[in-house]
C-alpha cells in the first residue's frame, strides 16, 4: 500500500497543512511495486492533479541549466581546437607554413561556407515564422520539412564537425603523421556525401531528398521550372567559388596530392592555371540561363530572356579573367583588362537593377515611400525606411565586390576571396528576405482575386435567383 497525500494547496511551501487528514489511495492493489511517491493538489475550481515526487524533479536539470552547459561545452571546444591549431601551426617553418595553410584552407572554407549559409537559413525561416510568413506554401514543402530549429541543430553539428577535421589536419601533418593528415579531409567529404545519399530514415531523409530532387531539376530543366528551383539556382550562383574549390579539392584526393606542396606548380593537373576552375564558376550561371529559357519556353514572357541575359553577363567575367594565364602580359594588360572591367562592372549594374526591381519588385523605389498596399510581412520586417536604404545600399556594394570573386585571377588571396564570398552569402541571405516577401504577397494577391471574383460569382447568382423569383 502506498500513501499519497491530497488536499495540498498551491501556494503553500508544506506538502499539506497541520491537521489536515491525508488521503490514502491504493495504486496497483498492492505496496512496493516500484511507483515512486507523488501527491495531488486541488486548484480553486475543486480540479485534483497530481503533483511528480520532489525527489524525481530535483533529478531532471532545467532546459536553461542544459543550455548553459551545452554552451560551456562548445567553448570549451573552441579554445582546445584553436590552442591544438595555433601550436601545430607554429612547428612548421616559415617557408612550408603559408603554404600548407593555403591548402588546407582550400580544403575546409567550401564546408565552412556551407556552414555559414546553413545557419543563415535558418535565420530566414525564423524571421519567416515569427513574421507568419507561410514558406512551407511557397515552397512546397511536406509536413515534415526542417523547421528553422533543426537546421539550426545540422549548423551547430556542421560547425563542430569541421574545424575538428581541420584541427586534427594541421596537428598530424605537423607531428609528422602525413598519411593521417591526408586522410581528414578524405573522410570528411566521403561522410558529407554519404549523409546526402542515405537511403535510409534517418538524417532528415524526406529534406534530404527533397534537396537532391531540387538539385537534379536545377542540372537538367526538363520540366516547368518552380519557385524553389530557381530560388535554390540564384543561391547556388553565390556559392560559385565554393564549387570551384570543391573542384580543386576532389582532384587533388583523386590525385593523392594532399598534404603535399607539389601541386602549387601551376601547370599540374590540379593547378592553378586549370581550365575546370572558369568551367565549374561558370556551371550556377549556365543552369540558371538555361531555366530562363524554359520558362520563356513554358510562358512566353520576354523578362524571362532579359533575366537569361543578366546570367549571361556573368560568362565574359569569368573567361576574359581566366585568360590571364593563357595570354602574353602585355596583351592582358592592352586588351583582356579593360575588357575584364568592363564586363564585371556590366555584370554588377544589371544585376543590381534586377535585384532590385524584380526580385524584390521595389520598381523607382516607390515602396520606399509609400506603402500603397502594406501588409503582415512590410510592418513585421521592413516597415522602416532606413531598412530599404541599407539593404539596397550594401546590395550595391556587394555586387561590385563579387566580381573580384569571379575573376580567376586573383584567386591567389584567398583570405580576401574567402572573406569577399562570405560578404556574398550574406547578401544573398538578405536577399532572401526580399525575395520571399515579394512571392508571398504575389500568392496574397492571387488568392484575394479568386476571393473577390468568387464574391462577385455568389453575387451574381443571387441577383439571378431574384430576378427569376420576381419574374414568376
């Protein structure tokens, strides 16, 4: 037999008052059968809950008190990686350590800008759900789709995953283990392209898939092109150098020069003077040209060519670049240079008006101004007018820096590359903003047209069956 007590009030620090007489309840018909203490309370409306033993909820740590030392731990982490890393990095000698550093950040910055475009995303699906904005509906999405919590929770494991590689890179070549260190940034995307192809229920599979689908509709435009078709192709043209360096990565692992310095001769497969390096920068602009031209295809409306030609812009910025390689200096002085800059800044003008006039459709920038028709996402995000003045603004600016990503032949700052395409993921996770924003309202007014021309259609039957009811 167990005793529990009852009649407790709620704002009493006592389990129950003096004198008051305990209830005994039978739990189970018979005594020690491992049904730990507990107690019911009464409320003012006479409702008995019951209340879990102290002992039990003095053992379950608070979320908070699990935040704090999940945070602790992260920390902790982050001073060991970089203590582990500064110290491997001093033993190598002046000469070899530049070097080694460039290749192994080739190796590690397409996955950390990954990482970082990952955690921005799910910030746009955070500000998307506090602003009530029903992105599941503009992208199609199943029920099951990653809510902007668990990308979070793929960003956090992703930042984890990948300075340890890179950590464990530097200390084992500088300890002497050279066949170990070749070996990280192998496995590392060996586990990145299994998690992707998994064919089993685990890993988010239906995302997962939901994204590999995206991506071969993206390659071969062989049906109507959707909105997150080409909303994940104008994503995938700011991470064209993050695919270049992929390229450069996987050819040296095919070529097992890794954790070697043989492969900064520029005429080596793998070299810096490599025809696939504009190829692959190129690829993003050629898919999204292509589903321009199918949807010109499919609809017949000319924007979609002047959006063809926007992309095309893009091709003389990264071949005229590429030829300073293949042509003498004095003619890429004389003739490729000015050409260079000219397309570059062709590009950055167009795009720029584009951006703004028909991806965020800010046409004369009259929404700045006035907002003709506001509605739940202008006053929640961008009810401001500074809002539209720097956004704009610094969408200005990053165009003209991406430039400098898309010419080959500055690649060899590749501090200042990384940092240029880190500007660039930024400005596309602002873009992105914008971008939905403006589909939303364009599914809003749509349905506010049926709504009306369905209104107008009742009417009219009513108007009918009165007349003919006047009429007999």
């Amino acid at each position: 037999m167990f005793g529990v007590l009852a009649n407790a009030p709620i704002n009493s620090p006592h389990l129950r008052k003096s004198g008051s007489r305990p209830v005994v309840f039978d739990i189970d018909g018979e005594a020690g059968n491992g049904v730990e203490e507990g107690f019911l309370q009464t409320d003012a409306n006479g409702v008995k809950s019951f209340v879990p033993p102290l002992n039990t909820v003095a053992i379950m740590p608070s979320p908070l008190m699990l935040w704090r030392f999940k945070v602790l731990l992260f920390f902790v982490w982050v001073i060991i990686c970089c203590k582990v890393g500064w110290d491997s990095v001093m033993r190598m000698s002046v000469d070899l350590r530049d070097l080694f550093l460039y290749e192994a950040f080739l190796y590690y910055n397409p996955l950390l800008l990954v990482t970082m475009m990952v955690w921005f995303w799910g910030v746009n699906l955070w500000v998307f759900a506090q602003a009530n904005v029903g992105y599941a509906k503009i992208f199609d999405l199943n029920q099951d789709h990653l809510t902007h919590r668990e990308i979070w929770k793929c960003a956090t494991w992703m930042t984890i995953v990948v300075p340890t590689s890179m950590t464990a890179y530097l200390y084992l070549y500088s300890h002497g283990e050279v066949s170990l260190a070749a070996s990280q940034p192998v496995l590392l995307y060996i586990a990145v392209l299994m998690i992707l192809i998994f064919p089993f229920d685990i890993f988010y599979l239906s995302p997962r898939y939901y994204l590999l689908r995206t991506l071969w509709r993206i390659v071969l435009p062989l049906q109507a092109i959707s909105f997150p078709d080409f909303f994940l192709a104008d994503i995938l043209t700011s991470m064209a150098k993050v695919f270049s360096d992929l390229e450069r990565s996987v050819c040296r692992m095919v070529h097992r020069q890794v954790a070697t310095i043989a492969w900064f001769e520029a005429d080596s497969v793998c070299g810096s003077h490599s025809i696939a390096i504009p190829l692959v920068l190129v690829l993003p602009y050629v898919f999204r040209l292509f589903q321009c031209l199918r949807q010109y295809k499919d609809t017949g409306e000319k924007t979609t060519l002047f959006n063809a030609l926007k992309y095309s812009t893009a091709v003389p910025v990264i071949f005229l670049s590429a030829l300073k390689y293949h042509v003498f200096p004095d003619r890429w002085t004389n003739f490729y240079r000015p050409l260079w800059l000219l397309s570059a800044v062709l590009n950055s003008l167009y795009s720029f008006y584009w951006d703004v006039t028909r991806d965020w459709d800010l046409s004369c920038f009259t929404r700045i101004f006035k907002f003709s028709r506001p509605h739940l996402c202008t006053y929640l995000f961008y009810g401001r007018k500074w809002v539209y003045f720097c956004v704009i603004g610094s969408n200005l600016i990053l165009r003209c820096t991406w430039t400098y990503k898309l010419s080959a032949h500055l690649r060899h700052n590749y501090l200042t590359v990384f940092a240029i395409t880190a500007l660039e993921i930024f400005r596309r996770f602002q873009w992105a903003f914008f971008r939905v924003e403006n589909e939303w309202n364009k599914l809003n007014s749509r349905s506010g047209l049926q709504l009306s021309s369905n209104d107008m259609s009742n009417e009219e039957s009513k108007l009918l069956a009165s007349s003919e009811h006047h009429n007999i």
